[in-house]
C-alpha cells in the first residue's frame, strides 16, 4: 500500500480515537457531554470535471461516482477524512494512452471549520491533503497506475434533516501534482492537474447528547449547546 | 474447507501471474513518426505502432523479421504530410524488446489494411528514452529479386553462393542507426544441376550482392561478389558460369 494512503489512514483513525477518548473523557469528567461530534458522509459526486491543460482535462471524460467522509467536529475545528472514487472513459487515446478507461481514487484528510448559519443549515470549509489513484488497464493485461498527491478544497453545506441525518451539498477543488514521468517538451501536460467535484450526499451523526436532568429531549451536540 | 480455500488461492496466484505487466506505472512516451516515399513526398494512412514483444532475426528467404509476442503499446495512422505523433503508455524496461513499427504487415488493432506494396521498418528502441522522435522514413517499394544460375560450364564441379539482400521488413537500431534488415542467404549447386532460381522479397533501390566460389577437384578456379541494384518490380538477374 502506498505509503501515503498509510499515514492518510493512520491519521484518519487516530482522529478517530483521539475523538472518541476525548468524547469518554468530557463526560467522565463533566458528567453531561462533550464538545465533539463525530459524523459520517456517503455522497455521490456528480459529473466531476477537470479543468486546465493538462492530460486529465483533455483526454478523459470524467464520470460520476462515490464519495465516503469522516469528520471530527471540535469546538474549534474539524479534522475530515476522505475517500472519493470514480471512473473516467478516455475520449483521446493519442494522449492519454491506449485503453479505455480508468478508475480514479482520491484518499485524503485535512481540517476546516464549521460555521452554524441557523438551527438547520451549517457551512463547512476546509483543505486537504491526500493521495490520488488512476489505475487502468489495457485488455489482456494487469493493472498499471499514475499517482501522485494533491490538494484540495472543499465547500459543504449542510441542512439538518433529523437529529441524526442532514443532507449535504459540497463543491471541492482539486490540485494534483502527479508522478508521470514524460520527455521533457510534455511534461507539464502530465504532472498536474485541477478539477472540481459537485457533490451531493447525507451526513450521519453518531454521537448523541446525553440527556441531562431538567433538559428534554435528546440532540446532537453543538457549540450552541452551551459548551 | 480449508484446502478448497488454498485451491482457491492457489488458482488466483495463478491465473494473476499468467497475465502479462508490460505497462510502466507513471510513465508515458512520445512517439514522432515522419514517413515519405522515394520521392521524399509524404504518405498518408500508414500504420505506426509502438510495441513491445520479441524480436527475432532470422536468415530466411520469406521472412526475414519476425516480431514476436506482440502487445500494442499505441498506434496511429499517418496524416496527409505523413506524419504520426502521439502519446503511448511506456513499457517496462527490463520486460521486452520495445519497437517502432511502420507499415506492420499484419493488420492493425484499428482494422486498417497494411500497405502491402510498401516495405516494413522496425525500429528497435535501445534504450528506455521516453522521447522516441525517430528520422525521417523512407518506405521503398516492395519487390521480387530472382537470381537464375545458369550452368555453361563443364569443369565446374559446384558453385557456392552467398546472397546478401536487404529484406522487405527493415530493422533499424534508435538511436544509433544501425541497420539490421540484411539476409544473407547460401547455398551451393553441385555440377550436374545446370539450372537453379532463388527469389527474395526486397525492396527497389536497394543493392544485393552475389559472392560466389566455383570449385574444381576441390579447388576455387574462380570467385568474385557481384552488386545487383535492385531497380525494377520482379527484377531477374541471370548469372552465367
């Protein structure tokens, strides 16, 4: 495994950790609840699109596809992790290559913030770092990969449907720098790359408050919660 | 359970290593193909492939080059100036030989018939440049070479031959330039035969060579090399001794 899809998961899980032993220690110590909220996404990136002039804009026609996220919601900010996948159908093989079609990952984390509009609607922006897969294959042979890093940045808004849902809309942009080695007149055509990435999904809450004498119901919390 | 899960397995790795990993992760090469004829005019909707596989070199009157185990890296066809450029996938470097092949005999994954009045040219990659921006290409015409023995002489006892010729599939080292396309074909007539032909697959504007040694009581009694410029479709050269 790539050794940066490794420190992104290792990361992405001790935030994880790190989040949950907080969680334990806030109510152990407060006896009521904790400033930290720990959120699920399953999304659907919709007709991403690449942009510039590079191989990736040029050659490919993007397609739509899957996009899974974490997030760790502090009292100041919000640690994410994230994985995107999609496939792209070559539309110029005297660019990209001979085959058909290829399948994009893109693993990362990154921080941002989460600013509370109203009771229903957040936003949250935050910028990433992770790594990015396009594995391929010809017919009749194994799989071959380009890789390198990127970095992105990432728009959602969030509208609070239940107390556990609430539906997302979230516009990221990319910038990659890959590792595809190219005679030198065409490199830049090659090692970089943009894109933006239209996503729709629906975030999941899995920390509820604990129920405190004198206070109804149950509810996610928030900074407006009082803590 | 457990062995039919290690079958499994088993079969997996199998199956996993039988498929061929030609393809270098992250890499892509520039292919430059420029082909023009006898008159340096350029040639249009010729076949230019990048490959990888094996490539033989055989001394054989019919076939003289045989590419091997072929896997098409990319292809393109040349525009009206004759000219094909394009990005390929770059193979691994230590897995197979890699080459250029112009004009391929055979037809191409795009369908497209070959030229078959046109010689073939291969040009063998030596090293694992990615720039592969090859001369300027002449495609010569493909043509027969017949050379008729004819047996005048009655001391003679045999005649030993070596025909040299350059075949109608062309090898080409890149960058050096070195050409390795020639034939060289030999054979003898024992003194009783007063008649024999051999014809090659050659290419017009080339020269074949005819070194001979005629043996009497086992001694050479005459020997020379002779030049044929090859000028003519189905060219016949008759050599008297």
């Amino acid at each position: 495994m790539n050794l940066n899809i490794r420190i992104a998961l290792l990361v992405i899980c001790l935030a994880i950790f790190s989040a949950q032993g907080q969680e334990d220690k806030a109510q152990d110590s407060i006896g009521t609840r904790s400033n930290m909220v720990l959120y699920f996404d399953f999304g659907v990136v919709i007709a991403p699109q690449a942009i510039g002039d590079n191989f990736i804009a040029k050659g490919y026609n993007l397609k739509s596809g899957f996009d899974f996220g974490t997030s760790i919601k502090t009292k100041y900010f919000t640690v994410h992790g994230n994985i995107l996948i999609h496939g792209g159908k070559v539309t110029d093989n005297d660019i990209v290559g001979n085959f058909n079609s290829t399948s994009f990952s893109r693993y990362s984390f990154g921080l941002g913030y989460s600013f509370k509009v109203n009771d229903k609607i957040s936003v949250d922006p935050s910028v990433n770092y992770g790594y990015v897969l396009l594995s391929s294959r010809k017919a009749g042979t194994r799989r071959f990969k380009d890789d390198g890093n990127f970095f992105s940045v990432d728009l959602q808004v969030n509208y609070q449907l239940t107390k556990t849902f609430s539906l997302y809309a979230g516009v990221t942009g990319f910038t990659d720098n890959l590792k595809v080695k190219t005679p030198t007149a065409i490199q830049d055509f090659y090692d970089s790359s943009g894109a933006i990435y239209p996503a729709l999904g629906i975030r999941f809450n899995t920390l509820k408050r604990k129920r405190i004498a004198g206070e109804p119901g149950d509810g996610i919390f928030t900074r407006r919660d009082g803590l | 359970m457990k062995k039919i899960a290690v079958l499994c397995f088993g079969s997996f790795l199998l199956c996993f290593t039988c498929v061929p990993d030609p393809i270098e992760d992250n890499k892509r090469a520039l292919v430059n193909v420029e082909v023009v004829n006898g008159t340096l005019s350029g040639l249009e909707n010729i076949s230019v492939k990048f490959n990888t596989g094996e490539v033989v070199i055989v001394q054989n009157q019919d076939e003289n080059i045989f590419l091997q185990d072929e896997f098409i890296l990319a292809s393109q066809l040349t525009n009206s100036n004759g000219i094909s450029s394009f990005v390929s996938l770059a193979p691994k470097g230590d897995f197979r030989d890699s080459y250029v092949v112009i004009n391929p005999k055979e037809f191409d994954e795009n369908n497209v018939d070959p030229n078959s009045n046109l010689e073939t040219v291969a040009y063998l990659i030596e090293d694992e440049t990615l720039d592969i921006s090859l001369p300027q290409t002449i495609l010569r015409e493909k043509t027969g070479l017949t050379v008729r023995f004819i047996n005048n002489s009655s001391t003679a006892d045999f005649i030993r031959f070596v025909i040299t010729y350059s075949g109608d599939t062309n090898l080409v080292s890149f960058p050096s330039g070195a050409a390795m396309g020639e034939v060289v074909i030999e054979d003898s007539i024992v003194g009783e035969e007063i008649f024999l032909e051999r014809t090659f697959s050659t290419v017009i504007g080339s020269n074949a060579t005819l070194e001979y040694q005629i043996f009497q009581n086992n001694e050479v009694t005459q020997e020379d090399i002779i030049t044929i410029a090859v000028t003519e479709i189905n060219q016949l050269y008759e050599f008297e001794y």
